[in-house]
C-alpha cells in the first residue's frame, strides 16, 4: 500500500508532469510528504488591512480596501496595460496588470469596493501594486471563513506559472482534503496530552490552514517540539548504545607521568576550570566507558594543556596518544609546544603530516606499530590506513567542529578497543546549535581564561584612517610587539585576493622598511617549508610584522603578537573575526584589534563590526552570528550533515529545543530500548529514522 506522504506530486490533482517537474526542481517538493512538510513561513491576518498613507519602498503582502476608479488601458502591444486607482481613507495607490486584461476590465467597475493583496514597489516615486490579488469586498465578506492567510516561500521561477504562495496554497489545500489523508501518530497520548492535545494530522492541517491563532500556535508548538525530539532522541539513543556496546580501555592509573610533571614540569598553575575539565576527562576514562568528550573553551582559554594533563594519563596506562590538528601549521606550533613542555620526560613525541617525506615517514610509522613513540601530532595524515598503532589509548581532535561521528568511527578501525575520544573547539557554538550538533557527546565547558589576561581592545577604522593605524603600530613595534596584518582569502575571488595581499605587504614593507623593520608573509598557497620559515621567524621576534591571510586563523600563538590588523574586515564572518582576534590577547601586554573596512558597510557587515568592538565574550558572539546568518548556512559551513528542519528554528525555539531534548532524556532513562507498550509511536518512528537517515549521513 503507498503510503500517503510518499505518493509522488504527479498524482495531486493539478499537478501534472509539468508542473510536478518545476515543484520537484524549484521547491525540492517530490511527495505529498515534502508538500506537508513546505510549511508557510508567515500568515497574513486577512481581516486586517494597511492604509495606504502607510505604505512606503516594498513591501510585500500588502492588503487593502478601497474603491476602484479611473480603470484604463494604456499603451500598444507589449506594453499595453490596464491600470486603476485605489482609494480608501488615508490616500490613494495605483494598481497596474499586464496580463488578463480582457477578464479584468469588465470586473474593474468604477466606484467598487475591492479588497487587494500583493506587493507595493515604488516606480517613478509612486506607489503601485502590480497584478495584486483581487476581490470584490461583498464577496469576500461572505466567503470570509480562513481569517489567517498562510504564505508560502517559492522562487521566481515557479511563481511566474502559477505556483507563488497562493498557488501553493490551493495545491496543499487540495491535499489535505483528500479523502485517503492520513497520518499516523507518533507522539506518544501523554507526550500529545503534554503539547496540549493536538493530533499530528490536525496539526498540520492547523498549520497550513489555521482556523485562528491560538490553534495555530498549537499546531506549530507541537510539530516543532516532534522536528526536534526525535533528532535529540536519535542522538541521544545513540549514546546509550555507544555506552553499552562500547567499552573504552580503562584507565585506573595516575602514575609518574602525570605526577612528575604537574610538580616539575608545569608551566603554569592551571585555572580552575582547566582543573576541573581534567577531572571531568579522568572521570570519563576511569570509568570503563568510552569517552567521547567535547571541550568547548573559549581563544586563548589553555586546552592544549588540558589535552596534555589528559595525555600523560592515557600514557600512565600504557597507552599512546594521537593529536590531530586541523592544519599543518597548526600541527606543527603544537608539535614545537608539546615537544617543549616535555622535553625532561622520557617520552617519544613525533610530527606526522601530508609533507612528511617518505623515508622518514616509513620509519615513523614502524615506530609507530612497535609502541615506540607515545604521542604523535598531526594533520588528516593520522587518519589514513598505513597509520597503525601498537596501543592507541587517546585522540585528541583540536578545532574540528567538522568532525562527526564516521571521522570518529575511522579512529575506531585503529585500535581493539576503540581509543577515548577528545574533540577541542574554540569556535563558540551556541548551546542550541552545540545541543544538536553534538548531541551524543558530552560536554565540557573551560569557562575561565588564564590570569593577567587583558581584554583585547577592539576598534573600527575606515581605510581613509590608514595613515594613522601606521602610526599606531609603529608605536607598538618601538615597545617591542609584533603585529599581524590579515588579509580576506576568498577562493571564487583567490586571484585579487592573493594580489591585495602582495600588493599589502609590498605597500607596508615601503612603509616599515628594512633594516629597521622585517615583514614577513604567509599564505596557504605558499609551499610547507617556506610557510615553516616564516612562521619560525615571527615566533622568534625576527619580523615585526606578518601579514597573512587566514591560514593563522586557527589556534596559532605567539605571546609577544599584540596587534591583529584585519583588513577588509566586512568580507569576514564573526566567527572568524572572533577567532583571529583571539590570536592576540595571548601575553600580559595590553593588546589590540584593529578592524579595517572602507566607508560603506551594509547593515549586517555594521552589525558584525560593532558586535565585535563591543564584546570579546564568544558565546554572545555566536548567538549573533547565528542570528545574522541563519543556521542554515552556520551549519553549511560546518558541513555538519545535521538533519535538515522543515519548521523549528533552532534560534527561536530554544526552549522548544531544551524541552525536546530533556523529555527524550527522561524517557530514554526511564526506557532505554523503549519496549514500554507506550512507547510504541516514538520507536516506530526511531527505528524508522535510523534506518533511513542515519543522522550523521551527509559526512563522508
Ligand atoms: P586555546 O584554548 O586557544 O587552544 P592555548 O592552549 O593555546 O589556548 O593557550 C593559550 C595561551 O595561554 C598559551 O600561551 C598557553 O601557554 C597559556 N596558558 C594556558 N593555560 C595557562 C594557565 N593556566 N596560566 C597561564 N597561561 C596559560
Ligand atoms: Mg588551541
């Protein structure tokens, strides 16, 4: 038997080959499934109406009443059009059609009433509104039963034959009225009871079709609160049956390794919150359990040494460690750091990357297989097959919020027991975003930065200031710093791009010139050996400048840098902007974030720039880029392979979200293979789901 919402769009009457066709291609829309699941993003209250003195620019659905007059037709052939005055009280607005014109003009009687509907454009500092929704006040009065319009998205495209949100409308109407309309529960009675007793087959009717708001917002409660329980249940299932079918090595020791070094090797003394997530980390791999443990800390906040305390205890068991960076800079500065911190220790700690050479990577690995060296740093090198380790007991994932749980599982392959798990990231996610994203691990919070720490004092400069920003930094160098200058590096514009930045460091190296003064440059196109002399040099303070592009975005630190120049600023998102600022602010020394942008910004560009002088705390900074840019694309970028939302927003339906995720929890607790007969609807939809669209599907 077809199942309802997997019967093709063909099928819907007045559909057809064509327009199933332009449904399927402009709208993504295959199934009457997919035609449920378009939901309106907007409904106009149809028994209210705007006045015309309050229209300005565009608008869109616009409605009115008012009375026709002056109905003409003007114009030859192509640009024949019948055009009309509508007035209500408050003034009066032209209307203006192309097409139709043979059916309208007969209706558009002089002295009618008509209620409009569409969108307002200005053209020749006029208001007009072109071919908008038309009907008679008397009719519509009668016919008056939906008072909430719903409105669909669409494209241009399908909008031109025939299928912009009204037309969508009357498709998903038509479906809904079908006799065979059918869906299944899938809320358990008590879970439907809680969101206020809503069938799911009334709420979508209520959601396309509401009858009045509060009915409505019911409808919409509930399909929201279902889109986000059963990801927060397939994700959290799968931690119960990660935890149970997966059993980590445990780590019982905290043996000379660790000791010897906290009392003499210790650089520092760690932050509290430092201490308290190696607890938490130590408590995870006691525990026979394998870890899967998300550090979420802020720039600048110390997780590489919480990576090496948890390190040394993983080591004290016997057992290697893997750190995995996500690129070869980056993975070298931790090689040079690591090897440093323990450099008294008698342990083997290697760099392994795509530009290891061949000979020395052969004896690497062989050193690998017989136990020989304990930890080995890296790039996506780690990852490959010939990568075989004797013992691997830990992996540490520095700044990869792209690495999902199939990355996870190819780590897996590498030992019997499948090593802990320690994925580090900076990029401050939103809790919401985190709750999704990494569902199925845990999470710790470093939520403290080191003493001493100055904020970073950000400013806004327009290019017309450059003179004196110079200025400014050669006060800087005189104290001793050293400055980064970074440049946007977009792929689709890498050519202009990778001139501006040559054209800049040409430009500044006139202008802090030699011997005085040493620039030095860095791009990703340059080869690895040069990249590694250029940074070496800025690290030893032999260049007072580097400019660069992002390459030194993630994760790079050299205390003594106390200035970040961005130019171009607008071009960057805030995460990054965030991120590149946190590569100064490192050393006791006051620093600063210079934020370059030409004269003209656009409203989010402003917002972005503003955000950034005004705050230094990254989590505020992510509710702003994720408001700014939509979790859609936040969650592109990542390439997170999240499953897609038809209807809640992760920014609006937070607490939505938080109740989801924590009656899935309760039930889990209560019923971990959800055999309770009362949770037949929920496990027919998760075991339904997991065989379908494993969460994690669209990684690769
Ligand atoms: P991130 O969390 O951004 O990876 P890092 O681990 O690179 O931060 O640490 C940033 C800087 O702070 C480094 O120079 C590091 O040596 C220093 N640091 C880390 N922890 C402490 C601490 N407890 N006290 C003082 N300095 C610290
Ligand atoms: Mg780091």
């Amino acid at each position: 038997m077809q199942v309802f919402i997997e019967t093709p769009i063909e099928y819907l009457k007045g559909v057809g080959p064509q327009r199933g066709e332009l449904l399927r291609t402009e709208l993504g829309i295959a199934t009457f499934g997919d035609l449920l699941q378009h939901f309106p993003f907007r409904y106009v209250d149809r028994s209210r109406f705007q006045a015309v003195r309050e229209l300005h620019g565009e608008m869109e659905n616009v409605q009115l009443r008012g009375t026709v007059s002056q109905v003409k037709t003007l114009g030859e052939k192509m640009g024949r059009r019948l055009t009309a005055k509508l007035t209500d009280s408050s003034g009066t607005i032209d209307l203006v059609w192309f097409k139709g014109i043979r059916w309208l003009q007969p209706v558009l009687k002089d002295g009618a009433e008509f209620i409009v509907f569409g969108k307002v454009t200005e053209f020749n500092g006029r208001l007009n509104m072109a071919h908008p929704e038309l009907e008679l006040a008397a009719n519509w009065e009668a016919g008056l039963d939906n008072a909430l319009q719903p409105v669909y998205s669409t494209t241009e495209k399908a909008s031109a034959r025939g299928l912009n949100s009204r037309g969508i409308g009357k498709l998903t109407e038509a479906m809904l009225q079908r006799p065979d309309f059918y869906l299944p529960e899938t809320l358990n009675p008590d879970l439907v009871t809680l969101l206020g007793g809503i069938s799911r087959m009334d709420a979508f009717r209520h959601a396309h079709a509401p009858r009045d708001q509060r009915l409505l917002d019911e409808a919409t409660r509930r399909l929201k609160f279902e889109e986000l329980f059963f990801i927060q249940l397939q994700l959290l299932k799968q931690k119960v049956l990660m935890a149970r079918s997966v059993h980590g090595v445990r780590f019982t020791k905290v043996g000379t390794l660790l000791n010897d070094f906290y009392s003499k090797h210790l650089p520092f003394e760690p932050t509290n919150a430092q201490k308290r997530v190696v607890k938490e980390i130590r408590k995870d791999m006691g525990s026979g359990r394998q870890m899967n443990r998300l550090v979420q800390g802020d720039v600048g906040s110390g997780k590489t040494l919480v990576a090496l305390l948890s390190m040394l205890i993983s080591l004290d068991n016997g057992y290697q460690c893997a750190f995995m960076a996500p690129t070869e800079i980056l993975a070298q500065q931790h090689f040079a750091t690591l090897s440093r911190m323990l450099k008294e220790m008698p342990l083997e700690v290697r760099l392994l990357t795509g530009s290891t050479k061949t000979a020395e990577r052969r004896s690497l690995l062989a050193a690998l297989k017989s136990g020989h060296i304990h930890l080995l740093i890296g790039t996506h090198a780690l990852l490959e097959d010939p990568v075989v380790f004797h013992k691997l007991g830990l992996v540490v994932i520095d700044e990869q919020h792209r690495f999902g749980v199939a990355q996870r599982a190819k780590l897996w392959a590498k030992a019997e027991v499948p090593p802990h798990v320690l994925v580090m990231t900076a990029t401050p996610i939103p809790r919401t975003l985190a709750m999704t994203l990494y569902g199925d691990l845990d999470v710790s919070v470093i939520d403290e930065l080191p003493p001493g720490r100055k904020p970073v004092k950000t400013v806004h400069r327009f290019d017309s200031s450059r003179n004196a920003v110079f200025a400014f930094l050669e006060e800087e160098i005189a104290k001793g710093r050293q400055i980064y200058i970074v440049y946007p590096l977009i792929e689709e514009s890498e050519k202009s791009d990778l001139k501006d930045l040559t054209d800049g460091f040409e430009s500044l190296s006139r202008r802090f010139p030699l011997p005085k003064y040493a620039v030095g440059m860095l791009h990703g196109r340059m080869d690895p050996a040069t990249k590694d002399y250029e940074m070496a040099r800025f690290k030893k303070g032999e260049t007072n400048i580097l400019v660069s592009t992002t390459v030194i975005e993630v994760g790079v630190d050299v205390p003594n840098a106390s200035v970040m120049v961005i130019e171009n600023a607008e071009r960057f998102g805030l995460s990054q902007l965030h991120q590149l600022r946190g590569r100064v602010g490192r050393g006791a020394d006051q620093s600063f974030c210079i934020l370059m942008t030409g004269d003209k910004l656009g409203n989010d560009s402003r917002t972005r720039i503003n955000t950034m002088v005004r705050t230094n705390d990254g989590f505020e900074i992510s509710e702003v880029d994720l408001r700014l840019r939509g979790p859609g694309d936040l969650m592109g970028t990542m390439q997170s392979g999240i499953p897609e939302l038809h209807i809640a927003d992760l920014i609006a339906d937070v607490e939505i979200l938080q109740q989801a995720r924590s009656v899935a929890q309760r039930i889990l607790d209560a019923d971990p293979d959800l055999r309770d007969p009362a949770h037949v609807n929920i496990a027919a939809v998760l075991s339904d789901r997991t065989r379908n669209k494993p969460l994690w599907g669209r990684i690769s």
